[in-house]
C-alpha cells in the first residue's frame, strides 16, 4: 500500500517509518510532488490534522496520514497547544519558541505538560480515522541533549528516569513518545485493514 505522510520534516519521516508494516511504502509529501504549504487553520489539532490529510487525498488522490502535535503546559492554561511550531511567531523557529516557553514559565512553580499528537488517516474514498497519543511530564529549566527537535531539550517525560527527549536515542524516544503511541495505533488499525 503506497501511503503519504503529510510531511517533509525529516525527523517525523525517520521516526515513523520503522513503525510502519512492511507492506506499507512510506512516500513524503515531495515524492507526490507536493511541494506547497499545507494548510493547517484549525484551532485543534485533530482538525489540523484532518484539513492536511484530506488536502492531499483530495488533490492528489493519494491515501493520506496527516499529524498535528501540541505541547500542553498545565500553568500556561494549555499553550502553546496548537500553536506549538509558531508559538514565537510565524517564522516556526524551534529555538525562538523554547525560549519564549521557559520565559513564560520563569517563576512558576508548576511544570507539567504534556506532549499530545493526533494523527488523521484519509483512505480511498474519503474514508477518515484518526489516532491520538500523550506523554505526561514536565519542563525544565535549561536546554540538555543533542537529539531530537523542537521542544525536547526541555521536554522531560514522566517515564525517563529524569532524561530529556533530546537526551534519548530514536529507539528510546519511539518507546514512549507521543507520536509513536498515537503511530502504533495507525500501525494496528492498517495491519488489520491489510490482513
């Protein structure tokens, strides 16, 4: 099954791509010649997710998942939530957005969060799923590890005996993280439609 995955981010194509069944031929959006922005003018993330994924499936008749991801911090009410990649501003600077996420909670004394993903999966015809996935945690003062991207040096789940995301291999991350939960839900859902 040849399956798109509303994406050109390197990092969500490396991580998702060991997850998937065999049978099932991961393709970016560059490999469909799909080279615009998507939209994504959704206030939530499942509908983010959806808009991206029926968008490719409608205009370029390939069977679609689409993911949106939030980072949702309990004392700041939720946000970034799903304006995560732009919550500096427009130009989705990983490091901009850090910054303005620890200056936000500078003082507080609550830092937990939780990273939420939801994936959309469009199917020939229209046919519409979707898949969600958290991790609980918190957020600590200062950048630490090399790995990963976006918010993961400070991201700090429950689960990692005091490790950053950006402080954990793909392996280790993918054993916990929000996207492979909500992924391994996608992985059970097309292994039992392939069947």
């Amino acid at each position: 099954m040849r399956l798109c995955f509303a994406s050109n981010n390197a990092h969500k194509l490396d991580e998702i791509r060991p997850l998937l069944p065999a049978s099932v031929e991961l393709v970016s959006l560059a490999a469909i010649g799909c080279e615009e922005e998507l939209p994504e003018t959704q206030d939530t993330l499942e509908g983010n997710a959806r808009q991206k994924a029926e968008y490719v499936w409608n205009n370029y008749g390939v069977a679609c998942f689409a993911d949106d991801t939030g980072l949702e911090v309990t004392a700041l009410n939720g946000e970034p939530g799903v304006y995560s990649a732009r919550y500096a501003g427009p130009q989705r600077s990983a490091a901009d957005n850090v910054q303005k996420l620890l200056q936000e909670l500078r003082g507080r004394s609550d830092r937990s969060a939780r990273f939420r993903t939801v994936v959309a999966l469009v199917l020939p015809g229209g046919e519409v799923h979707e898949f969600a996935g958290a991790v609980e945690g918190t957020i600590i003062n200062e950048l630490r590890g090399q790995e990963g991207f976006g918010y993961d040096p400070v991201f700090c789940p429950i689960e990692s005996n005091g490790r950053t995301f950006a402080e954990m291999s793909l392996p280790e991350k993918n054993a916990i993280s929000h996207r492979s939960r909500a992924v391994a839900k996608l992985v059970h859902f097309l292994n039992q439609r392939l069947k």
